[in-house]
C-alpha cells in the first residue's frame, strides 16, 4: 500500500511539474535565455503583460542599388527601458541586386550557420549577426571580431498563428561578443525563440 500511495504521490508530482512548465510556456512563448560572461540571462515575452516584448527585426543596407545587405531576425527588448536588455538576432545573406520575397523567406532554414560580417559588397559573409545591450546600456555584437569556435543553429521554423510576423523560429548559439573597443565577453548555451519575417 505504501509503495502504490507512494508511486501515485510520484506521478501526481510529475504531472505537476509537467503542467507548471507547459503553462510558463505557454505564457512566455518568445524568451531569450543564456550565461554571459558567467551570469545567468532571461528574458521572457508575450504580446500581454511581458515586461519584455518581442518583434520581429529586418534591416538592410544597400550601395547604388546593385549590392544588398539583408537582415532578418527578431528583436526582445525591456519594454520598460529600451537603451538596456535587449537582443536582436538575425540572418545576414548578401545579394547583388534587390531580392524578392521568396529570395528573403530563403535565407533562414533549419540547420547550422557560421557567422556573418556585413560589408555591403560581395565581401559580405553570409551568417548569423546577433546584437545585445547588457542591463549598463552598452552594446556588444558578433560583426567587431572573430568567432572561432562560436555555433548557431536554428532548431525551429512555424507558422505565427496571430498573425504578428511571418514566422517563429528558434535558435541555440555560442558565441563572442565585441564592444568595438577591444573588450569582449562569452555567450554560452544560448535558445532564443522570437518573430521572423513581416506578415
């Protein structure tokens, strides 16, 4: 009887745990999680009453209308104080002339991705590009130096049921990040799942 009363209080504890970890994600369905420089990060999102809100993020950069510099990704920034805790991920692919929709849509897939360097030219380096301001306000990013040994993969591409953006995507990386001034610091075990793409 122990043992049976004992399994039953077990699997009512999983199932609980279970449960509490659907609905954080079901509440947080964007979020931004990793170590920096050893100090835990999260940033947590929904479209309700997140303190951080999620977007999705498409510069570009062009010369003369023959070289392109197009990004796509997604941004989770501090509602609360834009200039600090916010990261913005992309896609960086370089194309000699204006790219379609579907040329766009292309660049993200599933799968593994270097990182890239933009260069507005045929210089460019097709990549990952990610861009963080730390909680002081400055900001660091993977384009000021090398990134020997850093990964990125996107594990998750769906639909966006409300409709806000294009896509969802998922992504988990490593990586070095630069101030351009000469000091860096470490990104380890990072997942982000943010919008992709204009609806």
């Amino acid at each position: 009887m122990k043992k049976s009363l004992l399994t039953i209080l077990l699997f009512g504890l999983l199932l609980s745990c279970s449960k509490n970890s659907s609905n954080n994600e079901d509440k947080y369905p964007f979020y931004f999680t990793a170590t920096i420089n050893g100090s835990a990060v999260k940033y947590e999102a929904n479209d309700i009453d997140s303190q951080y809100g999620c977007g999705f993020s498409a510069p570009s950069s062009s010369t003369a209308f023959t070289d392109y510099d197009i990004y796509q990704g997604t941004v989770i920034q501090d509602d609360y104080d834009m200039t600090k805790n916010n990261i913005y991920v992309h896609v960086l692919k370089y194309f000699n002339h204006e790219p379609s929709e579907s040329e766009v849509r292309g660049m993200l897939y599933l799968g593994n991705y270097p990182y890239g360097v933009s260069n507005v030219s045929s210089s460019t380096i097709n990549g990952a590009s990610i861009g963080y301001t730390d909680a002081n306000g400055k900001g660091w990013d993977t384009e000021a130096g090398p990134q020997t040994g850093s990964t990125f993969t996107v594990t998750e591409i769906s639909d966006n049921p409300d409709g806000t953006s294009g896509k969802i995507f998922k992504a988990s990386f490593s990586c070095k990040l630069y101030d351009g001034s000469g000091a860096s610091i470490e990104v380890k075990n990072a997942a982000i799942r943010g919008k992709i793409f204009n609806p």
